[in-house]
DNA sequence: GTATATGCAAAATGTTTGCATTTCA
DNA sequence: TGAAATGCAAACATTTTGCATATAC
C-alpha cells in the first residue's frame, strides 16, 4: 500500500502532466477523497470534509475539481439512484470499478473488491461487439444480519 | 406475448389489489409505458408523451404515478448518470432486471436481455450473506460500429 | 360521503455557470 | 505576465410538496 502523501503527489503530476494547475483548494480535495477511499461520499460530503480544514473553499470549487478528476479518471463517479452523485477514489491497487450490494433494510452499500466480469466483457465483445472500458455492477437486496434485526453498522447515518 | 390491453388490465388489478384507485390519468400514463416498453425514458419523456393524448394531465401527477408504478415493481427506475432518472416497464416476460450498454460515443443504451447474473448472486449469496432480489448491470464502452463512424441508431436523439 | 388523486404553483434539491478577483507556473 | 482557478451568487434542471378542487369507490 502506497502511503497518502506518495499518491497525492502522483495525482498532482498526472494533473500537472496535463496541464491543470495544482492548487490548495485541489490538493484538500484530494486529500480528503485519499482520507475516504471507499466512502462514496456525495459532493456536498466532501465540500463539507474540505472546509472542516479549508473553511474559504467554495462548493462550485468543489464541484469542478470532482469533474476535473473524474476526468482524469482519479475518481470514479457513480449514481446509486437517490439522485446524487458519489465519488470515490479510483486508486492504483483498485484500477477496475468495483462492484457493490446495496442494502433495501438498512442502505448500506458495500463492497466486492474483485472484478467478477471480465469474463461476461468477452462475451459482451463477442455478441455485441462492443468494447467495453468500465462496467458497473450494483446487486440490491438484503444482508442476512439486518434482515435478523441487527444492522450492519451506522444504519442511521444512511440517511 | 400478451396484448397491451390484457396487460393494462392486470396492471390495474395490481393496483387496486393495493388498495389505490384506477384513474384515466393513471391508465394513459401505463399505455404510454406499454407502447414504449425499452425506451428509457425520462419523466418529462412520459410526460409530454402522456400529454398529447390527455393534455390537461400535470407533470406531478406523472412523477407520482411512476413513483407508485415503481413501488408496486410495474416499472424500473434506472439511472444513467446523466441526472434524469429513467422509466421502464418491468413486463411480465422480462421479470428481471436486463443490462445495458452505454456507448460513449453516441450515448445510445442498448439491452442485453439474458440474465446473466444468476451465478453471480448465488456466489454473493455465499461469500457475503447477501440476499439479492434485484440487480444492475451496466457496461460503458463503444460499439465496433460507432468506433467507424457510423452510430448504430439515432445518435442525434442521445441528447 | 369520504378518502384518495389531481393540477397548479411554489419550494426544495443538486448541479452548473458568469464574472470579478486571485493565484499559480 | 497571462492563462487558469477561485468564490460568490445567480441560474438551472429535476423532483417534491402544499393546498384547494375534483374524482373514484
């Protein structure tokens, strides 16, 4: 595992490398989402997180440095269906998305770190021919320890 | 396959099983979901369509409509990312959940009709104690035939 | 007759944009 | 120095809500 100040300066020189500025305001940003790698914080969530540190930070400075590394495909963007979009960092032992389970009882989504799908991207290809660069899995249902009554964990926070 | 107006029928049923009431506003807001079973479309989409047969129709009663459409698991809301959600009818021929490609070049979304997830969740079923009842699959990628410049359908209509 | 559904307009939500000012390379 | 980035507020798009009226059962 690569420590938090070795990536963000290697986020800085992918940024730097295409010409973007490395600012306070982004390096913040980028810290927080390092502190928060698998958070799937919305945007207001990390404007939030950032000005904790970085009280001045406007939330459209936010906004644009989210779009900026999505961009660059430092984040991964995703949509959970309640009409915000999460971000999380797209980190180098973590190259392909990952999937997720998405709790009905409690909301809780959690992860699956593999990729189960490379080999329905072949058929994909095969069938359709189409290409596939990124893919996302998301399985809704419900985890057996909420289904007995004790959730998972921080289920009142999944607003 | 079944005729639009048997469907319609068994739709309403459902409905007043539930004890909700069959409207006029309610049953043109299902026929134009039966006559555009896989068109992803947005509420305005439905709207509008709904409009031009029943024009004093208001764009919150089709948004309520296709929220208790969703409740009662007649239709799918899906979300591609572009901040709209969209809306399908879940037939009864296509219980499941289909997946989809999303082609970044034209921003066409085409259907994979299999299911092809059955294993897949028996296996999260085991590794992860999660009971899955739905699931999302997406694939983001381009088609072979769009990478050549000729977009498979209507790329002008991918707003 | 009564609870439910509707239409309209207003509000709420999440995100983007314009512009004057500041900052980085 | 000059182009790019910022902060603020206003604009924007989508969805939700309150409320008086209409409708289905």
């Amino acid at each position: 595992m690569i420590s938090v100040e070795e990536q963000l300066k290697s986020m800085k020189q992918q940024m730097m490398a295409k010409g973007y500025k490395s600012t306070v305001q982004r390096e913040a940003t980028m810290r927080v989402l390092l502190e928060h790698e698998r958070d799937h914080m919305s945007a207001e969530d990390v404007y939030m997180r950032v000005k904790e540190r970085f009280p001045e930070i406007g939330l459209a400075t936010v906004y644009r440095t989210l779009e900026l590394l999505t961009e660059l495909h430092l984040v991964e963007k995703m949509n959970f269906g309640d009409g915000v979009a999460r971000f999380d960092l797209r980190s180098k032992d973590h190259e392909h998305m990952h999937h997720h389970m998405i709790c009905s009882i409690c909301g809780e989504v959690e992860e699956i770190k593999d990729d189960w799908l490379t080999e329905l991207e072949q058929r994909v290809k095969r069938e359709y021919g189409f290409n596939v660069s990124d893919h996302r899995l998301d399985f809704i249902g419900t985890f057996s320890s909420c289904k007995h009554g004790d959730c998972r964990r921080h289920c009142e926070t999944a607003s």
